[in-house]
C-alpha cells in the first residue's frame, strides 16, 4: 500500500465503521420503539386508559419507519450500482 492510498483506505474505513454503528444503534432503537408502541407497553403495566396509545400512531409509527428503511436501501444500492459504472470517476479537474 502507497502512501497516496493509505489515507483513502482509512477514510473508507472510518466510513463504514460509521454507518455500521449508526445502522446499529438506529436499527435496535426504531425497533425497540416500534415493539413497545405495537405491543403499548405501558398501558399493559398499568391498565390505565390514559396511557393506552391511540391504535393509529401504535401500527403508524412503525410502518412509516419500515417504509424508510425500505427507501433508504433502495437507493443505497442504486447508488452502489451506479457507482460501479460511473464514467467520471477518473476525471481530474
């Protein structure tokens, strides 16, 4: 490895690691979320009709986030794809 690549590689890296830790904390959090809002968690402990969770926002909420979580990867790998066939890559300004 040259010296001109070594800080690409580690930008690479440093990207990834990123967005895997971002993914993660993301992912378990939404989820988490979403199971307590379908399964209205605090309304079971308590029994208290105020604390139930009007049934729209309970089946709302998560299949909106599903719906960008689908967004999101379908243009993550169009962008993936794309970038495998760009043809300005290399031009140098």
């Amino acid at each position: 490895m040259t010296e001109k690549e070594l800080p690409k590689v580690s930008s690479n890296l440093g990207q990834i690691f990123f967005l895997v830790g971002l993914i993660l904390i993301y992912g378990v959090g939404t989820f988490w979320l979403s199971w307590e809002m379908v399964t209205d968690g605090k309304f079971v402990e308590s029994g208290d009709p105020e604390d139930k969770i009007p049934l729209f926002i309970r089946f709302g909420f998560p299949t909106m986030i599903i719906g960008m979580g689908i967004l999101f990867f379908t243009v993550l790998f169009q962008r993936l794809k794309a970038a495998k066939t760009d043809k300005y890559i290399d031009v140098q300004i």
